[in-house]
C-alpha cells in the first residue's frame, strides 16, 4: 500500500465513527465521498470502447478522459471494481504508474493551472462481476435470446459504473460534453448504444465496431452497451422543440408485436412534455432497446424488457385497475429522462428526486389517458407498497440509498403538495419550471425543496422533513363537540403545520394544538380528502 493510499485511509476514517451503526466501510465512504482526489478536477468527455468475450465472460476496453481543472491536484482518483483492472493508462502520452486500494486507483498527477484541459487514456480487461438478478442485483449479464443468439448488456444502477470500466463514479460529476461509446460485436450481432449512431466500421476477424455518441451531460451509470439479433425502426415525432427522432431496437423476432405495443411511446411524450416540458435530449434522440432484464433509464437508450404487456409485468401496483391500460417500463423508465437523467441527484441519498417525480409522471399519464380521478385512484392506490421502514433520504456521502419508500411515498408526497397549493396551473408551472431551471444540472433536495417552496408561494418546509426524513406519516387527531369539533395534527414532525381539506370542500388548518371549527358535520363520518396523505383517527 503507498504512503498515498495510506494518508487517503487516515483522513477519511475520521468520517466513519459516526457511520459505524450503519456498517459503513471505508470503501463505502471512498466511492460515496467527493474526495480531494475528486474535487479539483470536472469531468468533460468520455471516449470508451467496449469488446466483451461472450464465452469468458470477460471484456476488455479503453477510456480516453477528457478533464479540465477546477483547482489544483497532485492525485486522481479513478474508480474501477475488483476484479476489473486497468492494464496501462497514459496523461498525454506519457505513462503514468499507479496505486490501488481496492476499488480505488490513484493517479499521480502533474499540476495544472485552473481551467487546463487534459486527457488520461486508459486501458482496461477482466472478468466484470455478473449481475445475477438485473437490473436489481447489478452488472454484466450474459444471455442468449429464444433463438439461442447471445444477448449481452450492463445494468449497474447503485452498484456503480465502475464495475466494469474506468471513471469517476459519483453523481455529482457528469461529462459536460457527453461520451462516445464505442462497441465492437461479431458481424452477426448489433452493438446498440446511447444517442446516435455515427459510424459502423468493419474490423478484422469478422466483427464490427458501432460507435454512438451522446452530446448532452449523462451519468456514468446510464453508458450502457447493448449486443443482440437486433432489428430497428425509426419514427419522427413533433414535438414543442420540433422534429425528435424515436429509434427502437428489438429483437428480430420481437418486430410484429413491439410495433403496435411501442404506439405507447407518442402519447406518452405528449403527456410528458405538457406535463414536464419538452424532452430534454432533442440533440440525442429517444430510443427503446429491448434488453434481456426488465428495465432501466439509460439516458437516450432506455432498456426495456416488460415482454410486450402492460402494467408492471402484467400487474398493476396499485391494485386500482388504471395500472393495467400501459406498459409500465415505457412510461416510468422515459419518466426518468426528466428526472434522473436531465436532472439528477448529486448523491445516491437523495434518489427519490429521481423515484419519486418519475413515480408521480405515473399518476399523470393516467390523467392524460382517463382523467384527474383515474390518477387520483391509481397514486393513492400505491400507498399500500409504502414500508415506512427508513427515511426515505439516506445518509450522504457513502454511497447509500434511503428506503425504497423513495418511489411511492415521495409520489404521495408529491400529490400532497399538489393539493396543498390547490392550484394546478401553479403546480404544472412549477413541474415545468424544475426541468427548465435544473436542465442537465445535478442537483441536491435542499436546492428542490427550495425552488418548490418559492414556487407554490407556501411554506413547504415541514412536509419536506415530515415524508422525506421521517418514517411517520401524519395523523388528524379530532373529537366531536356539543357544536362543531376540535382537531389537531399528531406524529408530525415539531412545527408540522399542513393545511388540510376535508372531503366535503372545507379546508382546516391544523397544528400541534387542539383547535375548534363550528363546522356541524352532523351524523356523517369524518373525512379527509383522500389526495393527502396523512390518517385520523377520532378521539374521545
């Protein structure tokens, strides 16, 4: 280990005490970390190229790293998975000798005066972990169709693009000028990739290099190659920024039924950019690949895999009925492309800016396609997957997700705050608003709680705290009177204030304290609008 490795260790092992409960490792605060080795220097361009041996099930690359300095550094940290290992990497053309911790390479580094652009050329090989249950137990996945042709892609969502290439793998840095993805198959075989195909060259051997290329910021996680028996498609859809090319990739023997099923894709976008704004990669295109796992938002390539059915592999989470009338990946999975994608959290703790918003464009697709209540009946109807086991914001800095609440809570959440403003104008301008304000950015919750708060003109601060940090959900506390009744809010967060509607209209503005309304519900049972998610309960 070098004296390097060994100050890195020091000085991050001061931040693990606190985590300790949580059995965070030092790995763990390395990847989630924007370590000194991190900080000076911004991520520009990816040149990466790709070549999987499908009977080892290894792969082998190069990654040209384009970079500017933002300060000043004498180490880079350049992340790449065990057993993954970089053979030879070169600054200019200069080779550069390395250190390893296990995840962790450090690069040492010639100082560069702020603003200077360099490029670091590495070459990399090995066996990538496999992903045994995609896209949630992530990796490489190595299949063959029904034909028995080989099917090869990635899905490393959370486990981190550094399992099988060479990057800076954290959120918080995106290649302003996007990738190009180089993937080189057998002539049998398409090597499908994010944004537009540039060139197709013949190779020695009989295989061929197909290389795409994506203009706007992306992920690191989302360069994903796809190898298959593909066929392909192309249709022009016109939308608010003009003419959008929608390319689709399936397999040969999928192109009968993806047609007709893939007509989701239009009214979806019509939605989408009334509801969301216009589609945030014009200059990349839009594109369904079909993969061999269920789905993931790979910027401009979206993996689907839902075997041509609607709803969620056939079934409707929300129990409601008006989960059954769409293709669920096609919807949530291009969701992503406004959140997740053009907007994107600088650390994994705060995900449910990607979960939770795509989960709601959920609810306002089933608006678009059968009206506000059918939405209202399907978002509600989700609140029986809510586990309320961990905040749903997870501890930062460690590369750690909160709860998987971070999808449907966040949604209801959502959907709360939409009722509290009673305003749908305000709240489509403010949805707008995000992607237009946040367009290509990363971002952190504090930064959308406040442009949210400022949007809908209220105080959103307590509902932010009480769904997002908490695993308590709000409860109505009220007991009838000789005239009116008396309420009050219970398991709220100190200061939780919400206003609330009744299901008759009537609005009510609770507290911690007991306070009275004249209003006569007469024998009818109390009810509380059911577009908030809170409970009640009466008391005596």
């Amino acid at each position: 280990m070098s004296i390097r490795i060994q100050t890195l260790i020091c000085c991050l092992l001061v931040i693990l005490p606190a985590r300790a409960q949580n059995n965070f490792t030092f790995s763990d605060t390395l990847r989630g970390t924007i370590t000194v080795e991190r900080s000076w220097w911004n991520l520009i361009h990816y040149a990466l190229t790709v070549e999987p041996d499908l009977e080892n099930k290894s792969i082998r690359g190069h990654n040209i790293i384009t970079f500017e300095a933002s300060g000043v550094g004498d180490f880079m940290q350049i992340d790449l998975q065990e057993p993954m290992v970089i053979d030879s990497i070169f600054y200019e053309s200069e080779s550069v000798h390395l250190s390893r911790s296990k995840d962790v390479y450090l690069v040492p580094m010639k100082r560069m005066a702020q603003g200077d652009v360099g490029k670091l050329s590495i070459y990399f090989s090995g066996t990538p972990r496999e992903a045994r249950t995609p896209p949630w137990d992530g990796g490489w996945i190595w299949s063959r169709d029904s034909r028995g042709n080989p099917w090869i892609s990635v899905a490393c969502q959370g486990l981190g693009a550094s399992v099988w290439y060479p990057c800076k793998d954290h959120q918080s840095d995106e290649p302003d000028h996007g990738v190009s993805l180089t993937i080189i198959a057998t002539d049998s075989l398409t090597g499908a990739g994010n944004g537009n195909l540039m060139e197709k060259t013949a190779l020695n051997n009989n295989r061929t290099a197909w290389k795409w290329e994506v203009k706007s910021p992306i992920n690191s996680y989302n360069i994903v190659p796809y190898i298959g028996k593909y066929t392909h498609w192309r249709e022009a859809y016109q939308g608010v920024n003009g003419s959008l090319n929608l390319d689709f990739w399936v397999l040969e023997n999928n192109l009968e039924i993806a047609r007709p099923h893939f007509k989701q894709v239009h009214r979806m976008l019509d939605c989408f950019e009334d509801w969301l704004g216009p589609y945030p990669f014009y200059t990349d295109g839009y594109k369904l690949v079909e993969a061999p796992h269920l789905g993931m938002e790979h910027q401009s390539a979206i993996a689907y895999g839902n075997k041509y059915r609607n709803g969620y592999m056939g079934r409707d989470l929300s129990q409601s009925g008006w989960g059954l009338g769409w293709d669920f990946i096609i919807i949530h999975e291009s969701g992503h492309e406004w959140f997740g994608n053009s907007i994107t959290s600088k650390d994994i703790a705060d995900m449910w800016i990607h979960e939770g918003f795509t989960a709601y464009s959920e609810t306002l697709y089933i608006q678009c396609e059968s009206g506000e209540e059918a939405g209202n009946d399907y978002v509600t109807g989700t609140r029986k997957l809510v586990m309320n086991d961990i905040p749903v914001i997870g501890p930062y800095g460690v590369n750690q997700e909160g709860s998987g609440d971070m999808y449907y809570k966040a949604s209801n959440m959502i959907h709360t705050i939409r009722h509290v403003m009673d305003n749908d104008s305000l709240f489509k301008e403010m949805m707008r608003g995000l992607n237009k304000s946040f367009y290509h950015q990363t971002v952190t919750t504090g930064q959308v709680e406040a442009y949210m708060t400022t949007m809908a003109q209220k105080d959103l601060t307590k509902i932010f705290d009480q769904y997002l940090r908490t695993t308590q959900i709000p409860m109505l506390e009220y007991k009838r009177e000789a005239s009116g009744f008396s309420y009050r809010w219970v398991n709220g967060v100190p200061g939780f204030n919400m206003p609330l509607r009744l299901a008759g209209g009537q609005w009510l503005k609770p507290t911690s304290t007991w306070q009275r309304s004249e209003i006569d519900l007469g024998e009818d049972a109390f009810k509380v609008d059911r577009n908030f998610y809170v409970t009640s309960r009466e008391v005596m």
